[in-house]
C-alpha cells in the first residue's frame, strides 16, 4: 500500500471487512467498499458512486479531497453532533 | 435539549446474550420486538455479533425508557450497558420498527491507520469516539439495508 498522509482531522474507520468510513469534524466524508473484484468504490454523503479505485488509498485520497457538506445537508449518510 | 411531546430520545446499548442466538431465536426476538416497537412508536436497528447485541432504540422518551427497562429485565441480556442516551433532532430510522442486517467478525486486521468501529463503540472514557462510531454503524446500516439483496 502507497504511503497517504491523511488530512488533519480526518478519521478512518473500519466497520465490517472491506466497509471503511471516514469524516473530519464530526461529519463524514463518505465510505469505500471493497468489490469482488478486489477494487474500491468510494461513495459520497449521498450515497452516489465518485469512483472505482485500484486500491485503498487512492479512494481515500478521492474521498478527502471532496469538500466536507455543509451541516445539516439532506443525504441518508448526515452525521450529527447532538449533545 | 429540552424534552417536549415531538422530541425523539435516542439510547444506544450493547448487551451480551446469555446464550448463542440461532437464527430462529433471532427471528423471534425480532419479531417480538417489531410488535412492541410500532406500538410505542419506538423505531431502530439491531445488530448480532459475537454473541453480543448492539441496538438502537428512538422515540418518546418514556417509551424509549420503558422498553430499556423491560430489556433489563429480559433474561436474554447481560451485562447490558448504555453507551449513549441523547435527544435527536429527527430519526434515523424512521423506517425501521426494528432494522436488522447480518454483520460478522472480521476476518482481516483493520487496514494501517483505521480505527476499529466496534472498538471504538465501547471505547471507556471517550465519549466522542463512541458517538462517532455509534454513527458509522447507522451509516453503515442504512447503506446495507438499501443495497439490492
């Protein structure tokens, strides 16, 4: 795997076997999946595909480079701070 | 947050079961907990892994408060701890009286620089990564339960 340098504040995390998450400030940035076929598919707050990937880092790279949405923006993916 | 008739109250708990669940022991449990669920106008997901349960549970607060006292009191759970307990501005599972998806263990360490989800979950002393991770598994959740089986 190519060395990546995370944004600062960005966090990333592995839910299930090929499911990773990542946000930054308490929202997220989106999620990869890992295909059957081996490659990555990055996906955006709402869910919509941003790209397939030969490997992990290169879609986290994709992934933090799209702007964080605005708090408060309608997608099924809305992390919200409540306390 | 100030509690009023149309404010939704969130409890997120983990649990160990006193014995392994089969799949129709699930499906019961399940199907138990849907009932009372849209009865009380509760609605959340639930997660078996491990032997341990993970669930969420939104609604009117008292509801929400006595269906975790009757889940206290369910000889099916054990050691049974709140991990978070909020007011939300809406829910998250609307759709869901009580959503499942199948979860397993990893069969993989976590890639280099990942956290790990369900570590993070019942991380002591760490408010904050708790929430986080009780939000990726919503995430998580709702982006399977939308997936074409």
């Amino acid at each position: 795997m190519s060395e990546h340098h995370p944004s600062p504040g960005t966090v990333w995390a592995r839910v299930e076997d090929g499911f990773h998450v990542g946000s930054r400030d308490g929202n997220f940035l989106g999620y990869i999946e890992r295909r059957r076929d081996g490659r990555y598919d990055a996906f955006d707050m709402r869910s919509a595909v941003i790209g397939t990937f030969a490997d992990l880092v290169s879609a986290m790279r994709t992934l933090s480079s799209v702007p964080t949405p605005a708090p408060g923006t309608n997608g099924i993916l809305t992390i919200r701070e409540n306390r | 947050m100030t509690a009023t008739d149309d404010t939704v109250f969130s409890v997120v708990y983990s649990s160990n079961a006193t014995a392994p669940f089969s799949d129709d022991a699930l499906g019961e449990l399940l199907q138990q907990s849907r009932a009372s669920n849209a009865q009380r106008d509760i609605t959340g997901m639930l997660l078996y892994r491990n032997g341990r349960f993970i669930q969420i549970l939104e609604g009117p607060e008292q509801a929400v408060r006595e269906t975790m006292g009757k889940i206290e009191r369910d000889p099916r759970h054990d050691h049974l701890r709140v991990l978070i307990d909020e007011f939300i501005e809406e829910r998250n599972f609307a759709e869901w009286t009580m959503g499942f998806e199948p979860i397993a263990m990893p069969d993989e360490n976590a890639p280099e620089g990942f956290r790990d989800t369900f570590d993070d979950l019942e991380a002591h002393g760490d408010p904050s990564a708790t929430l986080r991770a009780a939000r990726e598994l919503s995430l998580w959740f709702r982006v399977r339960a939308h997936q074409p089986r």
